[in-house]
C-alpha cells in the first residue's frame, strides 16, 4: 500500500516546562586532571574510573567541605573528622586516600587525617577509583588502591565580573564570600582572579565554636596563542573546637556509651585547633604543534596545625567505672 495515514494525537492536561537548562562541554578537558592522571585524556578516554565534580554543582548544593561534594561519587565517605576538625576521606572501604591540592599531597600522614578546604575558591573537585590511583602517594609514598581526591582551585577566565555572597544559618552561623576576576589589558593577555571566604559559627554545644578566612589569588598570562603563565596561592586559616563527643564507659571493647546531654562539653572551654594551610604554584604551558605541548610547574605546600584539646580516660585504679579523668595536651 502507498497511502499515507495522517494521525494528530492532542495530549491534555500535560505540563509546560517553563526552563530546560543543558550546561557542559562534551569534550572539554577539566581543570588540572592531568596532574593527577599524567596523561593529557578526557575522562571518557580514561581507562580507570574518574568522576568530576563541577563548581556549579558545589555551589547549587551549597556544600562547604570536600565531605559534602563528594556525597555525588557513589563509594566515597568521610572516615573520620577527628572532633570535627579535618576531613580523612574512605573510597571503596579504603581508610585515609589522599586528598590533593591541584595535584599536590599536603598532609603525609599514613592514615591521612587530611586538610580541610573551602569551597568558595574550588574549580572542581576530581575523584579517581581504583588502583589506577596507586601512584599519588600518601604517607611514605605507598599510595591507596582506594583512589585519590583532587581539590581544584580556581583560576582566570579571561572575563570581566564579579560576585558576593552572605550565608547565614544554625547555630550563629554567618559565612560572607567573594570572587571577583577581570581583564587588565585591551589585548586579552593578562588577567587576574581573587576568591576569598570569612566564617564563624557556634555549635549546640556550648565553648564549641569555629572561625576561618581564606583567600585565593591567581593571574594568568598569555603572551601570544601558544603560551600560558599562571600563578595561584591558596591559603586557609582555621580555628575550629574539637568536639569528640562522648565516651564509653565500659572497661573493655563492649559499647556503654554515655548518655550525654545534647548540650554538654566534655572539654575545656579553650580547647582550639588551629589549621594554617597554604599551597602556590606557578605553571607555562607552550603549544609546539597542533598535538604536541611542554609544560613546566613548579608546586609548593605548607601544612600546620597546633592542636589544644582533652582526652578522657579511665583513672587508674579506680573501680567506678563512670569515673573519668580529662587531660589537656598539645
């Protein structure tokens, strides 16, 4: 048959999507990944598993650690926050993986207590599984077959503008950030980003309270087509109260955790953990070919802490077990 059957099929009562929005660039090469796969491959021509996660979904999240951006990459946990104060990272049931600053290992102890970040100057936080993460390194260079964490920092989009923010929440809560970039010159060579952060907040505790600044400059030349200088600094400082919680009262590995009242400290009221962390790099990048680039980058870290809290343990020759006797050390 060569007829042509014509059919109008009217839906009713659908719904008008008011915004569809697409954003992405399919074979854009993210930020940095290069640094810590050493291979200049998108992530779909990447033979291990690699998920990125992009400063636009950090930011309709409102995630403020590396803890909750990783909530988007199945198999990735916080392990442990040592009272609240650092961010040591699990993947595929791996403890301690190494958290990096644009491909550089801060912190080297073996079960990685880690550093914190702030997320207001992150570009994108990159995530690789797998043994292929085996070469990044963590306390005395072993590595994690777990995977590794790479933390982004942002730089220069050669555009014009600028942006601040104000976040209040919980508990006293009050975070002000801001980014501003700009063009400096008519040629479109040279360019200059500044990303900074100030936060304090208490806790529901009482004496427990924390405070940061953070701050992240960057410029970036281009002196002609093929050639890319950029330097970046960032640098956090952070004072946060310990708060381990409770305690367990039994004398052996049996769970008798003490009912502690939600508001109760086991502290001393000028318990603090200061954390100074700071990381610049200068990186050129020179175009040969149309495939063929050199690259050279010189990375530099700083890593302090001064840590002032309690520990509570059982006294000596006391039979009471509820008895617990607190010391302070540094």
């Amino acid at each position: 048959m060569n007829d042509s059957i014509i059919v109008d099929i009217k839906m009713n009562g659908g719904k008008t999507l008011n915004t569809i929005e697409v954003f992405g660039e399919r074979y854009k090469q993210p930020e940095k990944l290069d640094a810590i796969t050493r291979m200049p491959l998108r992530p779909s021509e990447q033979i291990q598993s690699i998920s990125i996660i992009s400063d636009k979904v950090i930011k309709e999240q409102g995630a403020l650690t590396v803890t909750d951006a990783v909530r988007n990459v199945p198999g990735v946990t916080l392990f442990g926050s040592y009272g609240g104060v650092r961010e040591s990272m699990s993947i595929r049931g791996y403890r301690g993986v190494p958290v990096l600053k644009n491909g550089v290992r801060i912190d080297s102890d073996f079960r990685t207590g880690s550093i914190t970040s702030d997320m207001q100057g992150v570009e994108s936080i990159q995530v690789i599984k797998g043994s292929a993460a085996i070469t990044q390194g963590i306390g005395d260079d072993l590595g994690s077959p777990g995977g590794v964490i790479n933390v982004v920092t942002k730089t220069p989009k050669f555009i014009n503008g600028g942006e601040v923010s104000f976040r209040t929440g919980s508990w006293g809560q009050a975070r002000t950030t801001f980014d501003v970039q700009t063009v400096l010159d008519e040629k479109q060579t040279i360019a200059i980003r500044l990303n900074g952060a100030y936060e304090r907040s208490d806790g529901y505790r009482k004496y427990v309270s924390s405070n940061s600044v953070y701050i992240n400059p960057s410029l970036e030349w281009r002196p002609d087509d093929k050639t890319i200088v950029t330097l970046e600094l960032d640098y956090l400082n952070s004072n946060k109260t310990p708060d381990r919680g409770t305690v367990n009262l039994s004398e052996d590995t049996e769970e008798n955790l003490y009912e502690m009242p939600h508001d109760e400290f086991l502290g001393f009221k000028d318990d603090n953990v200061n954390t100074k962390i700071m990381t610049y790099a200068a990186r050129i990048t020179r175009q040969i070919a149309d495939k063929l680039s050199v690259r050279a980058a010189y990375f530099n870290s700083s890593y302090e802490t001064d840590n002032i809290g309690a520990s509570i343990a059982k006294i000596k020759g006391e039979t009471n077990l509820a008895l617990r006797q607190r010391s302070i050390g540094r």
